[in-house]
C-alpha cells in the first residue's frame, strides 16, 4: 500500500535567535499589520526549517513548541485588538457577507502569517492529529478574534444563516419531485412535511465534514421549499451488525476521523454550530431581504425523533429542535470529558433546558440519561414504546403545522437565545474548541478508550 502521508522534510539549520517577544502594536491597523507579518516570518521561516513533527527529536519539537507559542501569542495579541477592523478589510466595510471558512481564507491573504493557508490546512490534514502542528489553532484565533467583536461577529453569524449555494442550485428540482439524496442525508417530503434522514449508515450516523456539509445542505432545502411547513429529522436503518436492521440517531462526531486528522475546525465544528443547528433555531435569512416581505422569512418548526441513541453531537442537535419524539429505550449522553473536547453549543444551552446540576453531572460526570428515567422528559417532549414512534411521530409534525408556531418559536428562541450572547458564546468556542483538538491529553483519550478498542472490535 501507498503512503499517503506528505513526503518528509529534510532538516535544514533554523535561522539562528528569531524574534520571539511580541511585536510593539499601537493600536494603528496598517502599522500593526506590518509590524505583525514582519514578527511571523522569521518565526514561520524557523519552523519549516524543522523536520515534519514526526521526525523531530525532542529537543526540535521543544523549539517548534516555542515558535509556534511565540506567533500564536502575536495572533492573539493582534486579533484582541483589531478583530473588527479585520472583518472590515476582509469584506469590504461589510458589504461583501463572507462565511467563517472564506474569512479564514481571506485572512490569509492580507497579512501574510495571519491564518494558514487553504494549501497549508489540505497539507496538514493528511496527517494524524498527533502528527499535526495544528495550523487550524491559527484560524481559530482569527475568528475568535472576529466574533469577539458585536459588530463583525454579529454579521459572520448572519452570513452564514444564508442558503448555501449548493443547496440553492438543488431546489427547483426538489421543489418539483419533493426528494433529494444528499450522500449521507436524503430528504423526502410527503404532505407539507420534509423527512430528513440520516444514512451514514457505516459508523451509526456518527458526524463529519461530509455529513455536516449534506444535513446543512438538507436544512436549507426544507426552509426554503415552499412546499414544506414542517421539518423532521431522524436516523436511517442501519447495516451495522450490532444494529442490523434498526434506526439510529446520531453517534455523535467520528472519533475514528477525529483521530486520524479528518474532522475540521472550520468545516465540521465551527460550520455545524454556526451553520444548519442555527439555522435550526433561527432559520435562513436572505441577504437585503425585506423584513416584511414574505420572502424574508425562512423558519419552520422542527421535529426530531431518536431511535437507539443520541450520543454527543447526536443529543447537541436535540436542544435545537422543537419537539422531541425518543423511543423508551433510547440513551443520552454528552461524553465531553471522555473525549476531551467541548461538546458545541450544549454548554450554552444544557443549564437551560436541564438546569446547571444536571448539565454539570451531563457535561462534566459524563452521566448518561436514559429515556425512560424522569430526567429525560427535561429534553424529551414524548417517550414512546418502539413500534409507536411512526405515529408519534406524524401526530407531533402535524401539530406543529400552525401558521402561528412559527412566529411562537421566533419569540420564544429570542428569547432564549438573544443572538448577542451566542455570539458571544460562539467567539470563545472557536478559541476554546481549536485548543482542544491539539491538547496531548485529547489523542491520549482517543487512543486509550476509542481507538484501541476499536482495533479489538476489527
């Protein structure tokens, strides 16, 4: 078998004492841009002059270590102070709405050193997340730095609540038949009611980039087909041999992927937050669109119904909807502190619908709920025995299709989630979840409690 891996650096001598303190900046973007892309290069230049990670000693990988703090603290210094200036410049004053994935790409343009590179993200994928210098931490600091920001954040947030252009180009035939087959996700519409199912049938619906770039997808067709006025999300029969035969919900994010380097920051985990589960709660708004106009609004209830599980991102997707439908013997749970990541948007919504006891024991007890326990009727708005979940299912779709849930749920998300404080919210994630996919103690638990038992399991 080929090795797909990058071919491996030779070592070169670094350039002898690069800067390390950080740049003077005074508060002037164009100054401070110069002075910061001069700071990062000497830095990037020593780093490359490395071996790849694998084949450093370790006394290279201390050094790296050190080089790659030294610019990250520049980035960090840099974005605290000129994030709203950056998105600015990024997008034309803010005429030019740009999604979290081409803001990172841009970014990388302006100021060279600033953000990675799209050819320099490609290049580091190919490696294993042990393996990797952790180029997507660079990004996650451009955006935080942007997010943090009420206005620029508040316009990335609306951005990416626009259709996507794939899901665009397959409406008018969706439209037409009522079905569309998506990869991992098809989406069916049977009497005003878009059936989304999840068929990533080989790992139990567990999550990644391509499911998050198809439910996305399927999320923009149900909001904007005028033939659909209520949406239902559930898991497709699976031809796992332990489910053989049976629905499943949501795995949660594929930790086999995870480990290997294949789950993005920007196209998987800041994309889902950011992307279909707010529009979920928010629907899409067109860009310009009149606010009065009919065609501006694009918001629809939703219904979700758990076979099996809904494990880690799988119970994440469930505080977006607004009913939720679960067999009796389905099981709960947010594996944050096993994993070592943090698990989206739950700790912003969890202490809300299960208040903060529970979320603790939840979120950082790793406590599983199962739905036939009291505690699962907190998230859980029916728990039905297996052969009735059709009907509960069809009964709650058609009692939320009412002209009037829609302006309701509008108010009651506004409610609960002002956008400003998931804006807020979601600045410190990209920060916070961008240091964790590079944490050593993220691949050890991977290693000891995934990966292995999955070598036992083959």
């Amino acid at each position: 078998m080929t090795d797909a891996r990058p071919p491996r650096r030779q070592h070169r001598p670094a350039p002898l004492q690069p800067p390390t303190a950080l740049p003077p900046f005074n508060g002037v973007f164009p100054a401070d841009a110069t002075r910061l892309g001069s700071h990062l290069g000497p830095l990037r230049h020593a780093l490359d002059a490395l071996p790849a990670r694998p084949d450093r000693t370790p006394d290279q990988q201390r050094n790296a270590e050190q080089l790659l703090l030294a610019a990250r603290s520049a980035r960090v210094a840099f974005m605290r102070t000129h994030g709203e200036r950056l998105h600015r410049e990024l997008t034309d004053g803010g005429a030019q709405p740009l999604r979290l994935d081409a803001l990172a790409a841009t970014a990388a343009g302006l100021i060279p050193g600033l953000a990675p590179t799209r050819d320099q993200i490609a290049a580091e994928r190919r490696f294993d997340q042990v393996d990797k210098d952790g180029h997507e931490l660079d990004q996650g600091i451009v955006l935080w730095g942007m997010l943090r920001s009420p206005q620029a954040g508040t316009r990335i947030l609306e951005a990416m609540l626009a259709p996507t252009p794939r899901a665009l180009a397959l409406l008018p035939d969706f439209s037409r038949t009522g079905t569309a087959h998506l990869g991992t996700v098809a989406v069916v519409r049977d009497n005003g009611i878009a059936h989304l199912t999840l068929n990533n049938t080989r790992c139990l619906n567990a999550e990644d980039d391509q499911l998050a770039e198809d439910l996305e997808t399927a999320v923009d067709l149900a909001l904007l087909d005028p033939g659909t006025r209520v949406g239902v999300l559930r898991g497709g029969v699976m031809d796992h041999a332990r489910y053989a035969g049976r629905r499943v919900f949501c795995s949660g994010i594929n930790l086999t992927r995870l480990y290997h380097g294949q789950i993005s920051l920007v196209d998987f985990l800041l994309r889902r937050e950011t992307g279909y589960l707010h529009k979920l709660v928010r629907g899409l708004r067109l860009p310009g669109a009149d606010p009065l106009s009919p065609d501006a609004l694009h918001e629809k209830p939703w219904v979700a119904a758990v076979d099996a599980h809904a494990i880690g991102g799988g119970m994440q997707l469930l505080l977006a909807f607004d009913h939720v439908v679960a067999e009796d013997t389905a099981q709960f749970s947010l594996p944050a502190a096993e994993e070592g990541i943090v698990p989206g948007a739950s700790n912003f919504r969890l202490s809300k619908v299960m208040g903060p006891r529970l979320a603790r024991q939840v979120i950082l007890g790793g406590r599983r709920i199962h739905a036939d326990e009291p505690q699962a009727l907190l998230f859980c708005d029916q728990v039905v025995a297996p052969e009735q979940m059709d009907k509960a299912v069809a009964q709650a779709a058609e009692a939320l299709d009412n002209p009037s849930v829609v302006s309701n749920r509008k108010m009651l998300n506004l409610a609960d989630e002002p956008l400003d404080a998931f804006r807020a919210y979601i600045a410190e994630f990209a920060l916070e979840q961008a240091k964790r996919l590079y944490s050593a103690d993220v691949i050890a638990n991977l290693e000891r409690t995934w990966i292995n038992r999955t070598r036992k399991g083959a």
